[in-house]
C-alpha cells in the first residue's frame, strides 16, 4: 500500500507542508505531477514560458531524486483520468496535497475527491500557498474583509501568535517510493520550449532594505523578481515571509495584498469575470479594437504605457508601477473593459496568478474592493516624470522614442480624463435609476 502526494503549485522539496505530512505518515510515498490537458489546452502559445519554467523545475527535481534511486511520476491528461488509473495500479490509502484556493482549482479538487472517496481513497490538503487560508482572517461577524487595511491589520496580529514554521521535507526523500522516472520532453505533452529567459530571484538584504525608497523605480534592478517563483510554488511562501518579517514591513504589505486578493476571489468568486461592486455594470466601455490592438503592441504614443507593454511582450514581466499606469490607461483614457487587459495579461505574464491579476484589473478600474476611484485617472507623463525621471526605462523599451517614427499620443489626456469620469457618473446614475 501507498500514499501519493500529487505535486501542484508548490514545485519543491524544501519547506513543503503537505510534502512533509505525506512524508511522515508512515508509508512509501508515490510523487506525482501532472500536465492538466483541461490548463494545457487553453494556452494559445505552444512555447508557454510559464510551461517551459514548470518543465524545467521537474527535470531539476527528477535529477535530484535519481541520485538516490526515486523519480516523480509524470502524467498528462485530466487529473480525474490519472487517479482513476493510479487507483488500477496501486492500493492507495491517502492522497495528499496542498489547497488550491482558485475556482478551477476547488471544482477538480472536489471532483478528484469525490472519486477517491468512492474507491475508499483518503484526500488530505494543507495550506501552504499562503500562510492563512481564505477562512482564517475574518472579521468578527464572520464575514470575509473587503477593505486591504483592516484585512492586513488583522494579518499581521494573526502572524505574530502563529510564525511560520519550517517542513523539513528534503530530509525524508528516501521515504519516495524505489524507482527512476524520466520527464517527458516538452513536445510528448504537446509544447515546445519558450526563448524568454526567467529573471533570477533576489531575495539579497540590500534589495528588501531599499525595497521602500526604490520599488516604484522601473528603471532599477530593486525588487525581488519572486513573482513567479511564488506562483509556481519554487520558493517557501514561510521563508518570504519571514525574510520580509526582519527585513522590510512594505515587502511584506505586497505579500498580504497577494493573500488579501486570494481570499476575495475565494469568497466571491463571480468577480474573476464581473464587477466586485455591480453598480459599475452599466459603464459604457468604448471597446475600441484599433485602440486595444495599439495598447497591446505598445504603440499608443505615451512612452510609460508603451514601454510597459513592450517589456511585458519581450519578456513575460513588468514593472507593479508600470502595470498600474498601463492598466488606467487602458480602462481610463481608452475606456476599454478591464477583462479585455486581465485576459491579455493573464496569456503573457509569467507571475500570472487569477486572484492578483482579477483584484488588480478591478482595482485600476475602480470597479473592484477597496479600488482606487474611478475619479482616479493617472496622468501617464507625469508617472514617467516622476518615477522614470532619466528616461532609462522608456529608452530601455522605446529606443525610438525621440524619432519621428514613434506614435503620436493616441488621445489627450485632459480629454480622456473628463470622458472617463463623464462615462463612470453616467453609467453608475444610470445603474441607480
């Protein structure tokens, strides 16, 4: 008899909480990923950088395993067909991983179970994703937050009477069950590699002690580039907590916003695709193809915006400043549907996580729990004046930028602003009527 632990968002053997407990429960243990057909077939760029990243981090844990004669399991195909032909071929007692707190996650969780249960399968899961699932921080009549700072306020004290712990999981491998794997190279799971290259993590004291003065500077190497890291699950969210803990108290704000948005999406999952605050439904979006197709290829004339969208085309990132003044840009002075910016980033970042990206989009929209107002138009020159002050970014991105060949603005920004706080009124008045 086994147990299985099933490999998910938490791509590592260090620090693995739901790793550790299947570890520790007295039985060998199978290790197993598998390459989702329902994810996989909804990419549109068969070089997915974000798959290529997970290929790569197997084949770095399958080398590590074979040194002492074990390997992960890997299957692709839909999760529901995999345990129903695991359950042909082992006597299996427990299944084990770690939650998953994203609507798709929750809906083939609970499929998955169901089955296991009829097959007198246990399936156990552990938060380690996040250091509080969605139901711990509540407010006191039990409802969910919907306002950051009380949220965070009610984080921070919670911290303080539960510090993170380590799972020592890396020191109990030998409990995988014997046996060599191999990895299926990208084209046997219908992918080829991607040619972006990820950014290294900087996790350095230098970065998290000048991450306040320096984090809205695009042009600086000051942030840590764990986004992706973290999405992915490579990285201990405990240990960036508690790097953040001594080191940077607006570091660890970012990581509570991360939760904060996790718990929104779970408790109201309809605003993944509608309006957290409903009265902004009747908003009257311009939707303009032209001017989406001019945002998306960073051609709209202001330098910041299309800089933005030029790094995030060439290299699957941006910059969190940048990613709010080209968000207002897009909702504000082009008056185009957030969800038409969420899905377009949502097929090219490489930190891509549904809840941020959701709660984010929402908020530069002002349509979103505790956004910024949709009177709240960000003027896109004086963002680059103030936090790209040389231009490096801008020419980083825009070597054209002083040339003839470089768009003029698409739109005046006096009369963008004007239209979009004319077409928000209207359209609330209009919701109220």
């Amino acid at each position: 008899m086994v147990n299985i632990f099933w490999f998910r968002r938490d791509l590592r053997f260090d620090d693995n909480l739901g790793l550790f407990k299947a570890l520790s429960a007295g039985l060998p243990v199978l290790p197993l990923f598998v390459f989702d057909d329902d994810i996989l077939c909804k990419l549109e760029n068969k070089a997915d950088a974000r798959v290529h990243f997970i290929h790569k981090q197997l084949l770095n844990m399958n080398a590590h395993l074979q040194e002492i004669g074990r390997g992960i399991l890997i299957e692709k195909g839909k999760p529901l067909d995999v345990f129903n032909g695991l359950a042909s071929t082992f006597s299996i007692k427990t299944v084990f991983s770690n939650a998953d707190f994203e609507p798709y996650g929750i809906e083939r969780d609970g499929r998955v179970k169901q089955f296991l249960k009829s097959q007198n399968i246990e399936f156990e899961q552990f938060t380690d994703h996040v250091i509080f699932s969605p139901d711990e921080i509540l407010k006191a009549d039990g409802k969910p937050y919907t306002i950051y700072t009380p949220y965070s306020k009610r984080w921070r004290e919670k911290l303080v009477g539960n510090l993170p712990e380590s799972f020592p999981s890396e020191q109990l491998l030998r409990r995988f069950i014997e046996g060599a794997t191999k990895v299926p190279d990208l084209d046997e799971i219908g992918m080829t590699a991607s040619e972006i290259q990820l950014p290294a993590i900087k996790l350095d004291e230098k970065v998290l002690m000048t991450y306040a003065a320096m984090r809205d500077l695009p042009a600086e190497e000051a942030t840590t580039r764990a986004g992706v890291y973290l999405r992915f699950g490579t990285i201990s969210i405990r240990k960036l907590v508690q790097y953040a803990r001594q080191l940077s108290s607006v570091y660890l704000g970012e990581l509570i916003w991360r939760e904060f948005f996790m718990q929104i999406l779970y408790h109201f999952p309809q605003s993944v695709s509608k309006n957290f605050y409903r009265k902004y439904d009747a908003v009257e979006w311009r939707n303009d193809p032209a001017d989406f197709e001019a945002w998306c290829k960073g051609m709209t004339g202001y330098p910041m915006v299309d800089a933005g969208m030029r790094e995030l085309n060439a290299s699957g990132l941006m910059h969190n400043r940048v990613r709010m003044v080209v968000a207002s840009f897009l909702t504000k002075h082009l008056l185009i549907d957030w969800r038409w910016g969420e899905a377009y980033f949502a097929s090219k970042l490489l930190d891509f996580e549904l809840s941020s990206n959701v709660g984010n989009w929402q908020w530069a929209a002002g349509t979103g729990c505790d956004a910024a107002p949709y009177f709240r138009v960000f003027n896109p020159s004086e963002q680059a004046r103030k936090f790209d002050p040389q231009g490096k970014y801008i020419q980083k991105w825009i070597p054209e930028v002083n040339e003839l060949s470089y768009p003029l603005p698409i739109v005046e920004h006096a009369f963008a602003r004007n239209r979009a706080v004319s077409t928000y009124k209207k359209g609330i008045e209009a919701f109220g009527s």
